[in-house]
C-alpha cells in the first residue's frame, strides 16, 4: 500500500486580519463552529454524491424515462449546497473578525481607536485604555 504525502494539496490561507500563534479563542466557540462544518459538510456531501448518480442514470439510460428527483429538485438541493457553503464562510469570516478583534492586542487597540472616533464625532470622550 502506497501512501500520498497531500501536504501540499492546499496551500495554507493567509486571513485578512493578522492573527497570531499566541491567541487563546474560547473552545465553545471553536466547538460550535466544527459542529456547523461537520453537519453542512456531511450533507452537503450526500446531496453531491445523489445528483451525481442522477446524472449518470440520466447518461446511462437509453430511454426517456426522467429521473427520480427531477431537475427542479436537483437543482434546489445543489443550491441548498451552495447556499450552505456560502453561510459557512461568512461565519469563518465572523470568527475570525471577532477572534482579531477581541484576542488580539492589534485588535483591541483598533476597535478602541474606532469607538473613540465615533465617540469624538459626538464630541464624547473614551478613557484612555487600560484605564
């Protein structure tokens, strides 16, 4: 038996936010957010894996006779992958916002500043931080 070395498979993903080896982000929510990978993930896959043979009975058959699901129910399911997709990104992207913003000493600084600057628009005062 041969083994693969997929190391290199995918290239590692640089975020937009700096966030660094020494941030400790609570494991609650790391643990909601595998659950949420893992149930979109797994169905996502049987949904695949049903429009796939779908389409290969389609291809296969020589006569007329439609499929199971039909294309309008193919189509909804693919679109319910996608969607679902869509969904888990933009919580990756929210998880790692907050995690920059509140584990982070970068982050923390720039939501300060930010507050203060909406804060001195209204001609209000923040505390200096670490006060």
């Amino acid at each position: 038996m041969t083994t693969t070395n997929n190391s290199n498979v995918f290239e590692s993903y640089e975020w937009a936010l700096p966030v660094g080896n020494d941030v400790n982000v609570p494991a609650s929510v790391m643990l909601t957010f595998a659950e949420k990978v893992h149930a979109i993930t797994s169905g996502s896959e049987v949904i695949l894996r049903i429009a796939e043979k779908e389409s290969i009975d389609a291809d296969l058959s020589e006569d007329e006779q439609p499929s199971y699901l039909g294309n309008y129910r193919l189509s909804a399911m693919v679109r319910m992958v996608r969607q679902s997709m869509e969904f888990l990104s933009n919580e990756a992207e929210r998880i790692n916002e907050w995690t920059y913003e509140v584990h982070t000493k970068e982050g923390r600084e720039r939501h300060y500043r930010s507050a203060a600057n909406r804060l001195k628009a209204h001609g209000e005062k923040l505390p200096k931080l670490g006060d």
